[in-house]
C-alpha cells in the first residue's frame, strides 16, 4: 500500500478495490493470451479461407452466466463497504466542518476550534460538513473517505481512526485560484491526549480568552462595548492606530499582536495617551496570555 490504512473504512475500500483489480488482471491475462493464441493458430498463412462458425451455446451460457456473477459479488462488495460508510454509528463524536476558500475549520461539540482536525484513536467521529461559499469536497486518501461540502445544505462522513498518525487532508473540488492549497492535516491521537487538548478548549478558545479577562479583573478598567473607563477599550483595539507616550515620548503604534503582548507584560512601556497607568503587572501564563490576545483579535 502506498497510502496508509489508518481507519476502519479504509480496509472495507480496499478489499472492494483489490477485489475489482484481481478480476481485471485474471480477464486482462487471458483475453490476452487467447488473443495471441488465435493469431498464431489461425493465420491466413494456414487457414487461407474462413470459415463460418454457428454459435456455441455452452461457450455463449459460460461467457455471460461468469462475467454476470462477478459483477454481482461487486455490486454486494460495493453495498456492504457503502452501507458502512453511510451509517454513523450512536454515540459518534460530532465535528462540524466549515469549508472556505481556501482553508478548513473544525469546530468542536465544547466550541474549540482547530485548523486541523484532532480525533481519539478508537472513537467513531462524524464530521457535518457545510461550504462557506462555493463547493468544496473533504478528502482523507488515509482514511478512504471523500465527501462534498455544498453551499446552504449540511453532509456528513464518519469514521473511527485505528492508527496513531498525521494524514493529509485535501480539497477536491475545483474551487477557485487557491484549490491546490486548500489542505489540512487530520492527527488520529491516543484517547488520553486527544481528551486533554480538547478540555483545553472548553467553552472555546475565545471564550476562554473572555474568562480570563474577566478572572483577571482586567474588565474592571477596559471595556468590551467600547465605553470609557480607567483604561482604553478593548473594542476595535486591534489593529487600529494608537498615540502611545514611550519614554515619556510621543509616539504613533498599530496595535498588533506584539503591542498587545507588550502592553500586557510591560503596561508602563507604551501609555496609551489621555490615560495614566495605573495598571498592574499580572501573573499569566502562556496560554492564559494567548487566550486573551486571541480574544481581543477578534473584538472588533
Ligand atoms: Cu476547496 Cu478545492
């Protein structure tokens, strides 16, 4: 195998294709060898003029009663894989997926979001997929499963992951300029792990983002609905202008990520003008700080 097989669908795919490429080898071979064999055997050389043959019923029965049942152990091979496919099971881990051009979101039950889809290994996850814009179509070689996601209408797929791993993640749907670049990765994690990344994003990560402001007490001075207080607003903070005095100097920023890093560690290196600082230094963590950053991106 060249791609691995890495979910339970997987190996249902792949007996129905080797089953399908078995047959075409065996015909392959002895359509071919009984081909060569008539050329050799009647040639003009030694048979100068033809001769009619009337039919052959035993030949004529064989030759559509064989072709007849392999087409049929196809179709049931096909059935079984695709009635598998189609039928998540109770209880399945529910992920939605939103497709956009030119990227993939996975949004989680609790609300945490990832750019790359993480599932326990084991547990039967079901992705509901829909399009933002145009159609897209998720695509998991590793997994053998592809489906498309349609503008205004919700599809689904489902599978349990079996092996520990990184898989590719494409779009195959012709879907615009970035289309070549519309991938993802899928991590089929140990239960354990996946279990503690996805606590992490209980409520979400915003969400989190919003608690540890208001935990902090930072909320006590900075707004969220653009109102003054104490201190500036958080609301359209980022990314806009802002008249600092650092060093006692008058200076112009734009408020990115770095600023908002900075301003948070160190509030008394850039003092936003027509405030004093008064605020403290706060104990955060990385996450904690990450969590907040993120929320304030988003506070527009
Ligand atoms: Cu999305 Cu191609």
């Amino acid at each position: 195998m060249f791609v691995p097989e890495a979910s339970n669908s997987a190996k249902e795919v792949t007996r129905s294709f080797y089953y399908i490429l078995g047959i075409e080898i065996v015909l392959l071979i002895l359509v071919t060898a009984v081909m060569v064999y008539f050329v050799i055997r009647y040639r003009s050389r030694r048979h100068p003029s033809s001769e009619n043959v009337e039919g052959g019923p035993v030949l004529e029965i064989i030759w559509t009663v064989v072709p007849t049942l392999l087409v049929i152990i196809m179709f049931i091979i096909g059935w079984q894989s695709f009635t598998q496919i189609r039928k998540v099971p109770e209880g399945a881990m529910v992920v939605r997926v939103r497709a956009q051009q030119w990227s993939w979101q996975f949004t989680y039950e609790n609300g945490r979001q990832s750019e790359v889809l993480r599932v326990p290994i084991g547990g039967p996850v079901k992705l509901i997929m829909h399009s933002q814009d145009v159609l897209h179509c998720l695509y998991v070689p590793a997994f053998r499963i592809k489906e498309d996601c349609v503008p205004g209408m919700e599809t689904y797929l489902w599978f349990t992951a079996d092996r520990p791993g990184s898989y590719d993640i494409f779009c195959t749907e012709y879907c615009g300029l970035g289309h070549s670049g519309m991938i993802s990765k899928v991590t089929a994690m140990p239960a354990g792990e996946f279990e503690s990344w996805y606590k992490k994003g209980e409520a979400g990560k915003e969400a989190q983002g919003l608690k540890h402001l208001e935990t902090k007490g930072c909320l006590g001075c900075h707004s969220i609905d653009g109102s003054k207080k104490i201190g500036p607003t958080f609301k359209g903070l980022y990314g806009s202008k802002v008249e600092v005095l650092t060093n006692g100097k008058e200076r112009e920023v734009v408020a990115d990520e770095e600023y908002l890093r900075k301003s948070i560690l160190e509030p008394a290196a850039d003092i936003a003008e027509g405030y004093q600082n008064i605020m403290p230094k706060l104990p955060l963590n990385e996450d904690e700080l990450k969590a907040i950053i993120g929320y304030l991106k988003e506070l527009k």
